[in-house]
C-alpha cells in the first residue's frame, strides 16, 4: 500500500505541474485548444469538441522530450 500511495502523490504533482504550464501557456497566448485540427461542433442542444491538432502537438513535444532526456541518461 505504501507505494500505492507514493504513486498516487507522484501523479497528482505530475498532474499539477501540467495543469500550472498549460495556465501559462493560455496567459502567453499559445492557441492550445483552437488549432488546425481541433474540431468543435455546436449544435442546438449538443457541443462536441476533439482537440486533435493539440493532441498530436503534445504527443510529438513529448516524444522528442523522451528521446532527448533517453539520450541524455546514457
């Protein structure tokens, strides 16, 4: 249980940390949510919103940060 625990509070902090950087990237401007790509229908009673375009973005900011940081640790 005791490293239940810990995994649990290492990803709230995670969780934290991304919620704090996509809060300063909505104050600097950067158009997360509103790209190319990111599809939104709004119907009378309905909204749906797919934010692709970001999806993608992040998936591949990510995987260069985990080469990077893999190549870093050799």
């Amino acid at each position: 249980m005791h490293e239940l625990g810990k995994a649990l509070v290492g990803l709230g902090l995670l969780l934290a940390v991304i919620g704090g950087l996509i809060m300063v990237a909505a104050r600097l401007g950067l158009p997360l949510g509103r790209l190319p790509g990111d599809f939104a229908y709004r119907g009378k009673h309905v909204l749906f919103y797919f934010p692709l375009g970001t999806s993608i973005l992040i998936s591949v900011a990510l995987t260069v940060f985990f080469f990077l940081l893999s190549q870093f640790r050799r």
